[in-house]
C-alpha cells in the first residue's frame, strides 16, 4: 500500500515527502504529484490551504504591523514567494517568523510600492518575536567588574536600523539611524528594546559575543573601533549604560567597580 491508501506499489519515502512539500508549496500544485500522493486529489488541496493558513496565522501574529504597513496585497505576494521559493524547514512553527521576515526584508526591496521602512520593521518585528521565545537556560549572572567579563542575559540582540521603527507613532517612521538591544525581560518576560549609542552598540556586542577577557578591555575596545577617547564623558555613559543593563535585569548589579 503507498501512504496515499492506494493499491499500488510503495515508494521511496524520501521521494514521497518531497511530493508533498511541493504539492503544500508550489505556487500551484502539480496534477501528477497529485496524483502520486494517492489519487485523493480534494484531500490533498484541502490539506494544502490548511497548510498554507496555518502558516499565514502564524506570520500576521508575529508580523502585525508589518502587514499593517505593506499593504495585504503585497504581504500575499511576499508569502505565496516565500513558500514557493524557501519554504520552511523547521520543525517548529515559531520559527517560521524569522524565517519569512529573512526573505520577506530582501524579497520587498523589490516591490516599488513598499513604504521604505518596510525592511527595517520586519527585521525589528521578527527580532522581537524571536527574542521572545528564545530558549534561555536559568543561571546567575555573574556581578558587573571591571576586571571580569560582562556577563550578558543571553535573551537580547542588537539590531541596527536605517528607520526609526522602533517609535509606534501615529504618523510614519521618521529616516533615522538607530542600534537597538532587544531583550526580553527576566523578571516579566516583556519584550522591550533600548535605545545605543555607537559606542554602546560596539561595547555590548563585545560583550555579549565574549570577545574580550574583562570589561575595561571591552570599553577600551569599543572606544577604539567607534572613535572614542577614553575621558570623562566615556566614563559616564559607560556608568548610564550599566545602570540601565542592570536595572533591565539584563546584567548583574555590581559586587566591584574599579579598575
């Protein structure tokens, strides 16, 4: 018996599967695949718009102001190109958010209509979706020193963008660069981003990515790659910029300032 039900022979499974993805899929599903599924054509597309809407769900869940933002025409468009072409992997439907907005940033460079802020709202959407649900395991976050790491939430991300996306006006996003942490709160689990300077963005991403041995090798890093002299003025955002990491949650209140 094949998995369809039919009488006739089985089929390598490999080959099966690949059947059924396209038929899910393709911009159109084929009639031969159809009918290698088992000859139950009706099913097999009313298991593909189920398929299919149960993935859209999921995407204007995650990606609402995006679709607000880019119009339902070109959200199909973006959508139908994506399973067409990319079609998720994943286990997981969670995942398919980053996923879509991944190819939905670069697929709607190409679509003239597209408000230009588009691309930056999806990025900035789908990072908070996966911040979100990012699997975090519990630990104790080593004290803020100087001579020590920064020890970092592992639920953030930095995200640079070209529209202030992050502001949710009334009116359209104004053109303006801004890096943003992304985090998820470890006493809420409220998603919530904070605004960077340069020079922060390049300290806590050094930070996070443990690329240097201590904190005031981190500092001094990040001042060099950003331009910055280590003065006084440095010091102090340093000093707002822990106090807000740590009144986050996002690291340790400090146990030694110094050195």
């Amino acid at each position: 018996m094949t998995p369809g039900g039919t009488d006739t022979p089985c089929w390598d499974l490999g080959d099966y599967e690949r059947t059924f993805l396209r038929v899910c899929f393709d911009a159109a599903p084929a009639e031969p695949d159809l009918e290698r599924l088992g000859g139950l054509r009706d099913r097999w597309l009313l298991y593909r718009r189920m398929v299919r809407a149960r993935l859209r769900e999921m995407l204007e869940k995650g990606l609402p102001r995006t679709l607000e933002a880019v119009g339902n025409a070109a959200w199909q468009r973006a959508v139908d190109a994506w399973l067409a072409r990319r079609p998720p992997r994943t286990r997981f439907i969670r995942e398919v958010v980053p996923d879509f907005a991944a190819f939905a940033a670069t697929h709607w460079r190409e679509e003239p209509a597209i408000a230009p802020f588009g691309p930056d709202l999806t990025r900035y959407e789908a990072t908070r979706w996966e911040v979100g649900y990012r699997d975090v395991a519990p630990r104790r976050l080593a004290a803020v020193a100087f001579d020590a790491p920064l020890d970092v939430y592992d639920a953030c991300e930095s995200l640079e963008l070209q529209w202030a996306v992050h502001e949710e006006l009334e009116t359209a996003p104004v053109r303006r660069v801004v890096t943003l942490c992304v985090y998820r709160s470890p006493a809420t689990d409220r998603v919530g981003w904070i605004a960077l300077s340069p020079f922060g963005a390049a300290l806590l991403d050094r930070a996070r990515r443990r690329l240097d041995p201590t904190l005031a090798d981190s500092v001094r890093r990040a001042a060099e790659l950003t331009g910055r002299p280590v003065d006084a003025a440095l010091v102090t955002e340093v000093g707002g910029l822990l106090a807000m990491l740590v009144e986050r949650g996002l690291v340790a209140g400090p146990e030694v300032l110094g050195a």
